[in-house]
C-alpha cells in the first residue's frame, strides 16, 4: 500500500495575488492585466448599500479565499471569446430548462427529488405558465 501525504500551506489570497499582479496571456482571447484598486470603493459599497464587498467568495481551495469584489486584476476578452461564453450560457440554460421540465412531468423524478406531493399541481401549473 501506498501512502501520499501532500502538506501544502499558503498565504491567505496568495494565489489569486500572484495571478492579479501579474500581466499574464491566458490564451490567444484572453489576457490578465492587473489594475489599480479603486480607492474610494469602500465608500461607495457603504453610500450604496452594497453589503458584500468585503463578503468571501466560494472557496474553491485552501487558497482561494478571497472577497466578492477585487478591483486588482481583469481580464480582457475577445469578441470571439465573448460569443463563445454567450452561446454556451445560453446552452446550458436550455439544458437546465428541459432537466426541469423532464422533472416536472415525471411523477417517479419528482419523488426521487424529494419533491412533496401535495406540491406537484402547484409546481405543475407553474411550470406549465411559464
């Protein structure tokens, strides 16, 4: 038997430091600029009311914490990079939108989501609205 055992440790937001500091080609549409904060943004989440500036994000590692909004890094994108991401969010959307209605229609899916039954004819007919 094999045992690995990987101990990896890192400054919060490290990552995510790096890559936004850093001028960078992600790809032939994308690049990384790094930018300047803007100073006054605390002040404008407060005057706006906008409660999750400083929020964590998902955590998508053990490095990965990092606030809702960062102004230190964006990327630029192509025309073509932009279409690309449209055509596929409107793809998988539409592919949510039959898993819905595959579920909706099927007495046997609805229970295997736990759905309540006294809720199908109202889930239904909402559905069914649009």
């Amino acid at each position: 038997m094999i045992i690995a055992i990987y101990f990896f440790t890192c400054e919060p937001h490290a990552i995510r430091d790096k890559m936004n500091k850093t001028k960078g080609y992600v790809s032939e549409d994308f690049q990384r600029v790094p930018i300047t904060p803007n100073k006054e943004r605390n002040e404008y989440c407060t005057k706006h009311k906008i409660l999750y500036c400083d929020e964590p994000a998902l955590n998508w590692g053990f490095c990965e914490a990092d606030s809702y909004w960062n102004e230190e890094g964006m990327v630029l994108m192509s025309a073509k990079a932009e279409n690309q991401i449209l055509e596929a969010s409107y793809e998988i959307h539409s592919m949510a939108l039959e898993a819905v209605d595959l579920v909706v229609n099927d007495d046997a899916l609805l229970d295997l989501f736990y759905i309540n039954k006294d809720l199908w004819p109202a889930i239904r007919a909402t559905w069914k609205k649009g």
